[in-house]
C-alpha cells in the first residue's frame, strides 16, 4: 500500500471506504473506430479485501473506472452497488487490507487517529495492520501486550509464559510484494522485551529507532491474539 495523501486530523476511529480513491493509470478514452474504451481501471484491476478475526476475507471492494461504469467503489467486479454506499463502509483505525493492484496508488483523504491504538491480531492467521498516523512513526514507539508476563518456575528452572521468539514477526513488504524485512518481539524473561532483527534476538542494526514506517505504511504481522500498540503521533 503506497503512503496516502492526508488532509485533516482528529478521528480515533478510523475512516470509511469513500475517503479512499484509487490513482496510478490512464484514464479511460472510448476509441471511435473500434467501438471499445482503452485504459482505464478495469473490474478486476483493484480489490481491496480486508480480513476477519480470523484472517480470512471478510469483504472486498473493487474501483472501477472503465469508462462505461462511474469511477468509484463497487461490491464485485460486476460493478454491483454497495449496500449503503462507500460512505458506510468504516476502517478502524490501524486497520491495513491486502490489495491487489499492481503498480497503482491508494490515496487517503479525511480523518485519521491522534490518540494510541491498540490492535488486536487475529484468532488463528496473520493480520494486515499499518501505521495510521499521519506522520511516520520508528520501530522503537511500538509495542506489543496481550500475553502472560514471563515466570520462573525455580522447581523446573525455565521461564514460563512470555513471548517467545517466534510468536511475534512483523513483516514489511518490497514494491513486487515480498517479505523486504522482518523484525520479531522477544519478552522471554531472558530476554529483554523488545524487537529484535533474528528469531535468536540478533539486534537490529542502528536499533530499533532506527527503523522509519511512513505513515500509511502496513505491515503483515504473525502473533496470533496479540495486541500491537501504535501510539499518538507526536503532532
């Protein structure tokens, strides 16, 4: 997902589907001699599909701007009406979503969140979440919550509960959408909480402040029930 264009501050709870609007191809010119429209971005072109609790698709949304259907939001590629329209349509704040549209550019206009957020992963998948805030944020502002303190248990000499090295990777994709970098939190009692660059607490080079997410950045997470706290953008 490119960095959105923001125009206004306030909102804790997120934006809605009409706020965003999708740019990065040509325009659709009807061609008179072949009775057809060139460009444009077809049914198919651009879906964004946000996820439920459990990490499958709970819904998707398709821009189409083909020539014969009016530019917007649609809910299928038979360019069906959204029941409610686009303005109906909320996205909390946090919120990313997996798209498929090679090469263009979401844009966000409206309202995003000045207050912490804390996002809760989902059930049993991975979870798309992004940075929402409308500047950049490091590695080092976020934090992770929602699992049992680690505890020595003297009689079996080994620490119980905690986060171990794999149950929470945060992956930032490239422009051909692969895993660019992955960054995993470590609380397991011998281990200092924190983000780490390896699943064997390799530290990150420059640290984790050193780490730049560009507001409107998302990020595929594994940590299952775990909650990732963004904190208020420092305005």
């Amino acid at each position: 997902m490119m960095a959105p264009t923001f125009l206004s501050v306030g909102s804790t709870t997120g934006c809605k589907l009409s706020d965003l609007t999708v740019t990065g191809y040509d325009a659709p010119e009807w061609i008179e001699e072949d009775e057809y429209y060139e460009g444009g971005c077809g049914a198919g072109d651009f879906v964004l599909q946000f996820l439920n609790a459990n990490g499958s698709v709970a819904s998707r949304y398709y821009w189409i701007d083909d020539g014969e259907t009016a530019a917007g939001w649609y809910a299928s590629n038979t360019a069906a009406p959204i029941t409610g329209g686009a303005t109906s349509v909320s996205i909390p704040a946090g919120t990313a979503a997996w798209v498929i549209g090679t090469g263009k550019t979401l844009q966000t206009a409206g309202q995003v969140g000045v207050e912490d957020i804390a996002f809760t992963m989902n059930a049993t998948r991975n979870t798309a979440a992004g940075n929402s805030t409308p500047v950049d944020l490091t590695l080092a502002k976020l934090t992770v919550s929602g699992y049992d303190a680690p505890e020595w248990i003297e009689e079996d000499e080994y620490f119980e509960g905690g986060c171990g090295a794999g149950d929470f990777v945060l992956q930032f994709l490239n422009a051909n959408g692969s895993v660019a970098a992955r960054y995993y939190w470590i609380d397991d009692g011998e281990t200092a909480p924190g983000w780490y660059a390896s699943n064997t607490a390799a530290a990150i080079d420059g640290g984790a402040s050193s780490v730049n997410i560009p507001a409107g950045k998302g990020a595929w997470i594994i940590g299952t029930g775990k909650t990732l706290n963004i904190p208020a953008p420092e305005l």
